[in-house]
C-alpha cells in the first residue's frame, strides 16, 4: 500500500492495562446532556461545542471548502477500510464517532453485527434515514458520548472509527474502549496528525472548519494508545500526495497521485523522521487476550 509504514517505536511495547475509573451512563439519548459535566473531567462546555458543530456541519455544510483535500487520500482511506472489513461474520462491531456511518452498513452487509454512535443527534438522525431509505436495517444508530459508552464491558470484537479521536479527551476514550472490548479485540482508527507545519498553518487560518477542541494526533497521542493496549501499530499516510489536490476535477488527478502516492511511500519508508510530518495515520491496537 503506499505511504504506508509501522511506526515500530509504537508497534510492539507492552504496558499493564491502567484501572478503568466512572461507571458508564446506561440512558445515553435520553441522559446525554444531563451528564456532560461528569462526562469529560468537567469540561462541561467540550461536548457542546462539539455537538453544536456538527450538528451544524451535517445540517449545512461547513467543511466544504475543506473537502477538496480528501481527492488525496484514497491510500489511507483504502488501508483503513480493508482493515476494518477483515472482521470476520458473526462478530460485533462498532463504528465510533460514526457522524452518517460511514462504513457501519458495509460491515453489516459482511454479516457482522454493527452498533454505531454519535454525538450529534443530526447525523444520527441521517445516518439511519439513509440506512432506511436504501432498504437496510443491520446497523444499530445511536446518540451517544464516546467517552461514556453504554455498552457492557467486553461486548465488540472490532471497535473502529475515522476522525473520531481527535475530538475526544484520549485517555478517557482509550479507557472506554478497552472496557467495551473482548479480550483480544480489535480498534482500528483514521484520524489526521498534527506535525506538519504548512497543515497546521492551514488548520490555524480556517478556524471555522473545524471545533475549538479538536487536536490532531502527536506522536505522543500514539504512545499513549500502549497504556491501554497491546501490538499497538500505527501506520503514516500522505506527505507529497497533498500536492495533488489542485489537478481535483482534471485528467491529470489520477497519474500525478500515482506517482506522489509512489514518492511518499519512499519517502515514508527511508527516512522515519518524516512519520510525523504525515498529514494521516492510521492506528491499530488489540485488547491483550
Ligand atoms: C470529523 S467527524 C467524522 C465523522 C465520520 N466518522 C466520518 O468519517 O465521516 C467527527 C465526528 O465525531 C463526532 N463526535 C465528536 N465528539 C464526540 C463524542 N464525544 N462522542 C461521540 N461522537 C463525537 C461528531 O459528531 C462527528 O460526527
């Protein structure tokens, strides 16, 4: 695949698994907004914001201009969906952070057994609609805080998500989601980082696209995940492939990809300085058996 590279440095230390504190709410619609405060160590304003926002953002759109970037990234977005689609039929799944389920039907379709959770009621609320109007039924939508689950412990075997973490208090999510694995499971993410200077430029000059919480993932984000998992794995995705993005809508797109695709896997792959720099990762962890 290219521009795809283990970190090693993240991919094989092992570390005990830290106790699991707050129990979980059990009436997550219902009890959503009534339990904010406890639920993000008293930032009571975070999920708010967040849900302020996308709501919004499923309502009306407010990441357009920023859509244009993601011609780019069908490397990472292909590695991603393989590994979230190895999950074999009759396992439990769920997609976190889902906004309209994004690969939540697929994985129902695969005969696994899918819950899928948002913050926003609005995405929610489109994502099972989409799912009815399209004749499906196999995925589970609910309103619910990712950092508060209402699952029992040990219920998935795959707990996967794209651009969810970043928006999220990490150790509390972290710890969530070993609770809500089975020993042995698996979580795999595709979330954006945060060393690439010219991206954090952009980021710092489009403040409206994005909520005030958000914080693309550090190298030390990535370590964290060895706290509360094992064989934890992540790989890198997109450096010179970004340059693409102004042939969208052209002949030219798809050869020049190629090869920007071929350069960053090289790249990627000799100098793993430049990991970092990655506008993508994706990480994959498993719960110890
Ligand atoms: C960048 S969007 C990604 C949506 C979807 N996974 C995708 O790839 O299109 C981030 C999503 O995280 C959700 N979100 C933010 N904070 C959350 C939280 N505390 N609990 C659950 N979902 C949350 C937002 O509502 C939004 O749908």
């Amino acid at each position: 695949m290219a521009g795809c590279h283990a970190w090693t440095d993240v991919s094989t230390r092992r570390v005990s698994r830290p106790v699991l504190t707050g129990a979980p709410h059990r009436d997550a619609e219902a009890g959503l907004y009534a339990n904010q405060t406890a639920s993000v160590n008293g930032d009571s304003g975070r999920l708010a914001r967040e849900q302020a926002f996308h709501d919004r953002r499923f309502s009306v759109g407010t990441r357009d201009a920023a859509d244009k970037y993601y011609v780019a990234t069908r490397a990472s977005e292909s590695f991603y969906v393989n590994r979230v689609l190895a999950a074999p039929a009759g396992s439990r799944a769920l997609e976190y952070g889902c906004g309209l389920g994004s690969h939540a039907s697929d994985l129902a379709d695969r005969g696994v057994r899918v819950d899928a959770v948002d913050l926003s009621p609005v995405a929610i609320e489109q994502a099972r609609e989409e799912e009815a109007a399209r004749g499906r039924t196999g995925v589970r939508f609910q309103v619910m805080d990712a950092h508060a689950l209402s699952y029992d412990d040990q219920t998935f075997d795959l707990v996967c998500g794209s651009g969810i973490l970043h928006h999220l208090e990490l150790s509390r999510a972290f710890a969530e989601l070993a609770r809500v694995l089975k020993p042995g499971g698996r979580v795999v993410f595709l979330e954006p980082l945060g060393h690439n200077p010219a991206i954090r430029l952009y980021r710092r000059l489009t403040p409206r696209m994005r909520t005030s919480d958000e914080h693309p993932l550090l190298v030390q984000d990535l370590r964290l995940a060895e706290a509360y998992f094992q064989h934890v794995e992540a790989r890198f995705f997109h450096l010179l492939s970004l340059a693409s993005v102004p042939l969208r809508g052209t002949r030219l797109l798809e050869p020049a990809l190629s090869v920007l695709e071929r350069l960053d896997d090289g790249l990627l792959r000799a100098l793993p300085a430049v990991r970092r720099y990655a506008w993508m990762t994706v990480l994959e962890a498993r719960r110890s058996p």
